[in-house]
C-alpha cells in the first residue's frame, strides 16, 4: 500500500538557490514528483521520511502524522513539512 506525499515550504530565510518560497507544494505520487520542484540537497535531507510516508511506515517524531526537515543550507535555511496524503492504487 501506497501514499502520495506532501510537501510544503513553512518557513524560509535568505536567499533559496532554488528560490523555494513559503507556501510552495511539491506533491510525490509514488517513485515520482508529479507537482512542484525540489533542490537536491533538500530532497537528500528528506528522502527518509518522504520514503517512510510514502511505504506507511510510522515515524516516532511526526506530530499529528507531520515532520519537518531542513534544508541542509545554513546560510539560507529553508525548512519543509512533509505530509502523508491519499492511498494511491
């Protein structure tokens, strides 16, 4: 069983290579993002959690099926919430 997984910008500061802004939503439909852009840094920082959601898996730390993660970029730090949405068939 499968999920989609959602992911959205809550927070940014300085200057985003990728020039990710508050309220973007980047969607993964199974192995695939199929709406919106990610840097890779950011989805190197995230493909554990985007993963476990995605497979169903339980995360110790989501708060209301939640987590958040930071893009690695310390000098302009943008932080993601990323989701568990629908099954997927």
């Amino acid at each position: 069983m499968e999920y989609k997984v959602y992911i959205t910008v809550v927070s940014q500061e300085g200057k985003c290579a990728a020039e990710h802004k508050v309220g973007d939503v980047i969607e993964v439909t199974g192995p695939v993002i199929t709406k919106g852009h990610i840097c890779n840094s950011a989805l190197v920082a995230m493909f554990p959690e985007i993963l476990a959601l995605r497979l169903g898996a339980e995360i110790p730390w989501a708060k209301k099926g939640k987590v958040k993660v930071a893009c690695p970029d310390a000098e302009n730090p943008v932080i993601f919430e990323i989701r568990r949405g629908e099954k997927i068939d």
